[in-house]
C-alpha cells in the first residue's frame, strides 16, 4: 500500500473534501474488507463502509494522532461492522455475491484464496465472526468476547468450530 502524505490527513481533519477523499480512496479497499468478511454480505459491507466514512469525517478532527491513523480507522471500522453484525447475523453470502478483489490476499494464489474466502462466508455468522478477528484481524480471545458481546469461552469454543467447518469445507 503507497504511503499517505501527511498533510492529508491533517488537510481532511479541517474539512478540506478533496484531502478526506483521497484518505478515503486510500482506505476503502482495507475496510471494505474487513467489513465483506464479517458481514458476508456485499450491500450491507457497503453499508458498513459508508457509516465507517462517516464516522471518521465526523471524529477526524477529534483524532489526537496517539496511535497511528491506520489503527484507529481500523479500530473504527470493526466497531461500526460490529454493530451492524449485530443487528442481523443471519445474513448470508448473496447469490452471485463474487469474492471482491479487495478482500484478497496476495501471499496466496487466486484460486486458493478464493476457496478459503468461500469456506468462510458459509460459517454460521457467529463462527465467521470469530474467525476473522482472531485468525484475519489478530484480536484475542477476551477483545473478541467484548466486541461481540459474548463469553470468552465462547470465542474460543467458536473459533474451534470454524477451523474444524473450514477444514471440512476445503476438503469437499
């Protein structure tokens, strides 16, 4: 990923549109990962994206710059997928839903990367949950039982199920 300059950001923090557009062009493919992966689901990620955009263009000014901007707006954007996770887990991967080029990896081949990605949109919700912030997005069990508003033996119980779907999976 290229280097944001950073006057952009402090650009954007005063209301300058043209900066909070490109910090917006150079973040969005990173959130809308984040968010298609846990929402499994291309309109609501979109959803997720646009209120994680809105937040940031309303709190950006507020940002004090004690961590990096890249972990806040992380931190921000699975929160705001979060909530909205919450609000309707059972949905799923939408027919004819493609696995967005943003979602994937570069250390795998297409083809791989795009099994894996498969397997892990047919996780029941909380499973995929889980799974992508413990194994994709390095949070820890307790963090993962906070967000989701769960016992931490559950995250892990959840997090054992879906690597043993995901195997299954993967060996159809």
């Amino acid at each position: 990923m290229l280097q944001l300059e950073p006057q952009i950001l402090q650009q954007a923090a005063s209301g300058d549109r043209h900066a909070f557009a490109r910090l917006y062009q150079h973040f969005v493919g990173r959130v809308y990962a984040i968010a298609w992966r846990l929402l499994a689901n291309r309109s609501r990620a979109e959803d997720a994206v646009q209120e994680t955009f809105l937040k940031v263009w309303q709190q950006l000014p507020a940002f004090r710059g004690d961590s990096e901007f890249s972990t806040w707006l992380h931190r921000l954007a699975v929160n705001t997928t979060i909530d909205l996770w919450r609000k309707d887990k059972g949905l799923r991967l939408e027919d004819g839903d493609a696995i967005p080029e943003t979602v994937c990896c570069p250390q795998h081949s297409d083809e791989q990367q795009q099994q894996l990605e498969q397997a892990i949109q047919r996780l029941p919700a909380q499973a995929r949950a889980v799974f992508v912030l413990f194994a994709l997005e390095g949070y820890q069990h307790r963090e993962i039982a906070t967000l989701l508003q769960i016992a931490e033996g559950s995250s892990k119980a959840q997090y054992h199920r879906a690597r043993q779907l995901l195997q299954e999976y993967l060996n159809e």
